[in-house]
C-alpha cells in the first residue's frame, strides 16, 4: 500500500510540471524580455564601438561587406554570451517586478499554485538559455572570435596584437626541455635556442644549440641553424657541428601567443587538447586556459542562480516599485561580475585554483538565493 501511495505521488509530482497556460505566459514573459534587452543593448553597443573606430576603418579602407559580416557578425554573439547571465538577471527582475506592482504573483499565488511550482517556468526559461549559451561559447563563438580578431588586426589596430615572446621555457616530451630567449611570432623565428634531453634518473644525455632557430609552416618542423649537438655517454662525450638540423618537437608558434583573446578562439575539444599540451610542457600559462574551461561550464551555470535571486527578490511588491528593484539588481550583478574577476585574478598571480575562481561566485550566490528564496512571499 505504501509503494502504491509513493507511486501516486510522484506521478502527481509528474503531473504538477505539465505546460499551463500560466506557465506559457511566464516563459514568453521571460524569453521576451530577455531578447528584447538583448537587442536593445546590442544595438547601443554596436553604435558606440562603430562610432570609436569609423576612423581606423575609413583610413584602412576596410570594406564594408568586411565591417558587417567578419567583424559585428562576430562581435554581437560574443558581446551577447559574454553578458547573458546579467541580460537574464535584469530581464527576471523587469518583468517579474511589474508582475507583482500588479498583483499578479498574489493571484497566482492565491490560486493555490505554490512558489516553488511558480519556479518552473522560470527554469525552465533559464535552462533554454543556458544551454544556447554553452553552445555558442563552446562550440560557434571560438570561430567567430577567431575572424573578429583577424579583423581587427587587418583594419583596426595600428600595432599587430603579436608582440615579441621573451624567457620561453617548455617541456615537450617527457624529460625534454626547450629553452628560448626570444621569439618574434612574424618572422617565426627564435633566438639563444637549447633542447635538453635528460634520462629517467635526471641526468643530462644531449643537449642541442643553436643561436637562430626558425618554423618551416609546410614540414611543421623547427631548423636549428648553426648548431651544436653534445651527446653524453658514460664512457665519452661526442661534440657535433652543422649547419642545420630540423627538429620535430611538440609546441608550434601558435603556443607562443601571450594575447589573452587567444583562449576564446579555440572550440571546447582543442581547448581541452592545448591543456593537456601545456601541462606536458609545463607552461606558466597553463593557469590562464583552466580558467576559461571552467568559466564556461560556470557561467551557464550562473543563469540558474541569478533567475532564482531575480525571482526571490521582485515577487513582492515594495513601496520603491520597479526602480527600487533594477537599482538592487544591478548592484548584485556588478558586484558578481567584478568578484567574477577579482577571483580569477587570484587564481592567476596566486595559488587559487582555478576551478574554485570560477565557482566560488556561484558558491556564493546560490547561498544568496537561498536566504532570497525562503524570505520570497509564499
């Protein structure tokens, strides 16, 4: 009888998240208003960035298919993924806010529906964005950053972003290491190079110098010219010169790239491929692409969270009205986006963790929601 009765009630369960009517017009509510926001606040970021660099674009003769399609094709995206869990927080805190100023939560309430089956739409709206945000970032949005940036340093910029890499110091195979004194990424060509070989014990077995070392793009190899080779036995020591010696090692010039934009061109598969890379060889950036792994399976996340404080907060209706509502709102969301960023600051001069930089906000807030939720008028 009791399996009977624990049957009947999770199919109430079941039955109680059925679609209704009222669940259809939060959904649109949200969904409409969060586009809307989009779109309006796309529009005003396009015509300010336009406005800073028409200059740059006229004295570089960009074309105007170029302006449209490779760059604010790509730039509106990014800005919009970039910024969803704030466009979500607003959006929930708008519409739900003049819900209540006309007592439509009390009716809803008043109806006999709970607050917490009041929730589900707006999960469920959340979810929808959520996942079309993990898609773009993941998976189209590395693409069209990739394009955006080729863009800027073709017509925008009047300093290539690539600068000279100095002190680069890899390992590329297990117990081989490349030292570098510098790298200029335009003439792919390296200066001061050294590859040393070591065995399982520690001990040194070869070590490869040269002054110029330079990437051939159509082998994928890197030429040592002028070389020195010192192959140490146990018996003797082998000293060898050359001309040129080609290596094939495992880091390309694209490893080299110190611009910060260049994690955000690189699909979820290859950003886990280029991690597993950095740790072989031991990078100092290795912290600065954990980061962004985890920023983007936390920021989805986010949405989640600042729909439930946006909810929490706006059902009830206060005397300050809608205005009282947004102020509070914004307060929450800058202050999560800026402890956003101090943490990952932490995390990269420090020895925080990357994977707890990125969630520690959402740690915090969801403890915030939860304070919200049990004080939201039921």
């Amino acid at each position: 009888m009791e399996e009977f009765n624990g049957e009947k009630t999770f199919s109430e369960a079941l039955a109680s998240l059925k679609i209704k009517r009222i669940d259809k017009y939060i959904i649109r509510k949200f969904l409409g208003t969060f586009f809307f926001a989009i779109v309006l606040i796309l529009t005003v970021a396009v015509v300010f960035d336009f406005a800073e660099k028409i200059d740059n674009f006229m004295e570089k003769e960009a074309p105007v298919k170029a302006i449209i399609f490779d760059y604010y094709f790509n730039f509106i995206p990014y800005f919009a993924t970039l910024f969803a869990p704030l466009f979500v927080f607003i959006s929930v805190i708008f519409f739900t806010s003049k819900m209540a100023i006309n007592t439509e939560i009390i009716a809803i309430l008043n109806s006999g529906m709970s607050f917490r089956r009041m929730m589900w739409p707006y999960l469920l709206s959340a979810f929808v964005i959520a996942v079309f945000a993990f898609v773009l970032t993941n998976f189209i949005i590395p693409r069209a950053n990739l394009q955006r940036m080729d863009f800027e340093d073709k017509y925008y910029r009047s300093v290539s972003r690539k600068v000279t890499v100095e002190n680069i110091h890899r390992q590329v195979f297990p117990n081989v290491y490349v030292f570098m004194g510098t790298y200029n990424p335009i003439s792919q060509r390296g200066q001061n190079f050294t590859l040393e070989r070591f065995n399982d014990s520690g001990r040194l077995v070869s070590k490869l110098s040269s002054p110029t070392v330079v990437f051939d793009t159509l082998t994928n190899k890197w030429s040592a010219i002028n070389y020195t080779l010192r192959e140490i036995t146990d018996r003797e020591e082998v000293l060898t010169k050359g001309k040129q010696l080609d290596t094939t090692l495992t880091i390309t010039p694209r490893d080299f790239s110190k611009d910060p934009g260049f994690v955000g061109t690189m699909t979820y598969r290859e950003l886990n491929d280029y991690i597993d890379l950095l740790k072989l060889q031991g990078s100092d950036e290795l912290k600065l692409f954990l980061i962004e792994k985890h920023r983007r399976f936390s920021n989805p996340f986010a949405v989640f969270i600042l729909t439930f404080i946006g909810v929490s907060l706006s059902s009830r209706k206060v005397r300050g009205g809608i205005g009282m509502n947004i102020g509070i709102g914004l307060v929450l969301s800058f202050s999560y986006i800026l402890f956003l960023q101090f943490a990952s600051q932490f995390s990269l001069k420090g020895d925080l963790s990357p994977w707890l930089a990125m969630w520690i906000p959402n740690i915090l807030y969801a403890l915030i929601a939860m304070g919200l939720y049990k004080m939201a008028p039921k």
